[in-house]
C-alpha cells in the first residue's frame, strides 16, 4: 500500500491557513482535477488525484478532523470512538 501524502501537500496550503483558504484550495483543484474536464486518456490519473484532493479536503475542511489531525496525524482524523 502506498503511503499517503499530507493533507496539506495534496491542497497547497500550509498549517496555517484559514478555513475559506483551505476550502478555495479545494475547489481551485477539483475543478482542474475533476475526470470529467480532464482528456479522456488522463481519466485513470485525474480520478486519482481526484480522490486524493478530496479526501484531503474531508479533513481538513472539518475544523474538528482538522484538529485531530493536527495533532495526530491522519490516525487522528479517521478514528473516532
């Protein structure tokens, strides 16, 4: 399994980035990533990156997931009791 790259790398931003930058951040690179504005012969990539840009976003567009994570790591944003 491939190791996952921080959150933050995959939207461009920074630790301390507002919430409104983050959520710009995200809709800047969906919209450029989204599988259905890609050519058809990058589909398989752009759906990827897709998934990543959004898997990100869930995080870190989530002001409690976001703390977990900041101070866990993506082990603390994905556990929940």
């Amino acid at each position: 399994m491939s190791q996952q790259r921080c959150h933050y790398d995959v939207l461009g931003v920074d630790r301390a980035t507002a919430h409104d930058a983050v959520k710009s951040a995200f809709r800047a690179l969906a919209k450029a990533s989204h599988p259905d504005v890609v050519p058809e012969d990058e589909r398989a990539r752009a759906e990827t990156r897709f998934k990543e840009i959004a898997a990100a976003y869930e995080v870190l567009g989530d002001h409690s997931k976001r703390r977990d994570y900041d101070r866990e790591g993506l082990r603390g944003a994905t556990e929940r009791p």
